[in-house]
C-alpha cells in the first residue's frame, strides 16, 4: 500500500464484547479503487464486524473512520453503499417506493441510474420486496448503492442467492465500478471462488480474532500447500505447520514459517507445494471444530 493512496475504510483497535461472543481488537485499512475480501467460518465475526461499520451495533471500543470522517456521521454515511443478507428496505413497499423513501439519505443519488440500473438486473419498480427471492433482493439493493455513487461499498454475502451467470455478470459490474468510480468494497462470502476471482485484499476471522488481513498475493506466495509423506512431517516442525490433513498418500499442511523450505533446497526436494485456493487458506487457517 502506497502511503499516498487515499485509505476510503479505517478500522482501529475495534472490540465489542458481549456473554458469549467477542469481536477482538480489529485493525483494517483499505483503500480506495480495491477490493478487501471478508472471510472466516460461520460465526467468526463478519458480520458483527460489517453492523459496527454500518453503527448497527452500538458501544463498540476502537474507531471507525470512513474517508478520514467518523461512520457515525451524517457525512460517512453518505458515502456507504451495502448489500446486505437483511437489508432494511420496507418488505410491503414497492422497489420504486422504497428508493423513493431511502434515496433522501444520499445527496448524489440518481433516479435515471437506477431506472437504468433496475432494467439491467431484470426487475421492474412495482415489483413488491417482499416477493423477491434472496438474489433479486441482493439485485434490488446493488441498484439502490449503485445510484449514488458509493465511495465504499460494504456487502455481506451478496451473491448466495444468485445463478451463476448472473454471479458472474454481478463481478464484472463490481470491478466495473472499482475501475470507474475508484470505490473501495468491503466483501464478506463464503462463497471464496469470488474473491478468488477480484479480492485485492484479504481478512480472515476466527472466533472474532483477526488472523491475518494481506493482499490475495501474499497470502499465495507466502503460505502454499505442502504435501508430503506421513513419514517426513517430523522434518518440517520447525516450518510450524498450522492444521495437518491427511491424504490417502501421506499429509498435506500450510506452514507458518514457510522459509524454512524456501531457504533450504534439498529439504524442499523431499515435498510438493501447489499454490492454494482462498477457501483452503480458510481451511488450514481455522481452529478445527473437533
């Protein structure tokens, strides 16, 4: 990250504790014109993260600054964009009724975009929200965020409900508007082939800790799969392998210290290595549920 690059969300020190459940100490930048990709296990934190960014949840310990400007003010606010799995769109209104009532929050809204943009995703303005599947919801409110002109996009699995053609189609507007607008997205999915394709930045959480927030490059140059036989695991102990799976031939794992083969030939003969997916960095990084 270039230290003139313009930081669009901050997140400082960010705790919330509650009797069962604590979001830990997050720390995030990111900056305009990239996409961070949210991941981590059902219930690691992610979207008790997105609520606090969103000031749906209240009381939090730490800062959260969009634009340099507190998320709590009116002006933050205006630059928020977010597809979310509840939205807060009125379920007996109309989609022309809705973005009539939410469209006075946002001073660069535009009615023709999203006419434009209703056309687009294949939904008409009388359509009633609470008759829309899960992806025509998460359609209706892209082209809510997109009429005005989001600076940050937040969205929390917005592509679960969605066919695949149009999931793809849904990528491309999304790179589109990082591309034309310079905006920063914030993207939670445990769909991970689709921050495969367009993440810029990754963060996992665990158990509401956060394990790691890298470009997608790091992550892959850094912590490759290394598969070898049961017999020669003993060899890499000093690599710190992370969660050991076994394989019908021998074992493969992620090593948290992965130099110690990089800078050793001969030791590195004796193993494979595979440039890994997200969703089994996601794996290999996650405490085991057993």
């Amino acid at each position: 990250m270039l230290d003139t690059e313009k930081i669009s969300l901050e997140v400082r020190n960010l705790s919330k504790k509650w009797s069962d459940f604590t979001l830990d100490n997050i720390n995030i930048s990111l900056p305009e014109g990239y996409i961070m990709g949210l991941i981590g296990k059902n219930g690691s934190g992610k979207t008790t993260l997105i609520n606090c960014i969103l000031d749906g949840v209240k009381k939090n310990r730490g800062r959260i600054l969009i634009n340099g400007v507190d998320h709590r003010r009116v002006a933050a606010k205006n630059d928020i964009g977010f597809v979310l799995e509840e939205g807060p769109f009125f379920m007996d209104k109309t989609l022309a009724e809705n973005a009539y009532l939410f469209s006075r929050f946002y001073s660069n809204w535009s009615d023709a975009a999203f006419s434009n943009y209703l056309s687009i995703f294949e939904l008409k303005d009388f359509m009633r929200y609470a008759n829309l599947s899960k992806g025509m919801k998460a359609k209706f409110q892209l082209a809510f965020a997109l009429s005005h002109k989001p600076k940050l996009l937040i969205m929390d699995e917005p592509t679960g409900g969605m066919d695949p053609v149009f999931r793809r189609d849904f990528l491309n507007i999304l790179q589109d508007l990082v591309c034309e607008l310079n905006t920063a997205v914030l993207f939670s999915t445990h769909i991970t082939g689709d921050l495969d394709k367009v993440a810029d930045f990754v963060t996992m959480l665990d158990e509401g800790k956060q394990v790691f927030t890298m470009t997608k490059e790091e992550l892959m140059d850094n912590y490759p799969i290394i598969r070898g036989r049961k017999e020669d695991i003993h060899l890499i102990k000093e690599g710190r392998p992370m969660r050991v799976r076994k394989t019908t031939n021998g074992f493969e794992t992620i090593l948290e210290n992965y130099n110690i083969l990089a800078r050793n030939s001969s030791l590195s003969e004796r193993f494979t290595k595979s440039r890994p997916s997200l969703e089994e960095l996601m794996y290999f990084f996650s405490e085991p549920l057993f």
